[in-house]
C-alpha cells in the first residue's frame, strides 16, 4: 500500500495494490476510486484533502490478523 500526499493540489492519492485502472468512479465530487478489471478497488484519490482530514495528526498502525480476530 502506498499513501501520497501532493501539496501543490492538495490531493491524497491511497495505492492500496498496483493494479490496471480499468475504470474509475465518482464517489462525491471530491473522491475517486479506481477499479481493476474485476470490480476491485485498487486507489482512491481525494481532492482538497487537507480540509477533509486531520493531517497534522495522520498515523499509520500496522495491525496483525490475528488482533483484528481478536476484536
């Protein structure tokens, strides 16, 4: 997974696998999702980020299967 943040146009670009873009959605005005072939999102691009996230206080945790089996 790959998260890029491009400052110059305020866009969030979330890779989640490298993937052909056979198709690319409208979720709102501002979201994109990119589909595989298969109907699988494979990124999702979000347009004025900085004022649709927290980004001063962006984490990112790693947490195994076996926790989140747990839950």
């Amino acid at each position: 997974m790959k998260v890029k943040y491009f400052g110059d146009t305020d866009t969030l670009y979330i890779e989640f696998r490298e993937a052909e873009v056979a198709e690319t959605r409208d979720l709102d005005e501002n979201t994109l999702i990119d589909l595989d072939k298969d109907g699988q999102i494979s990124a999702i691009t979000v347009e004025h980020a900085s004022v649709r996230a927290d980004f001063p206080n962006f984490s990112f945790e790693q947490i195994s299967a076996s926790h989140m089996a747990k839950a």
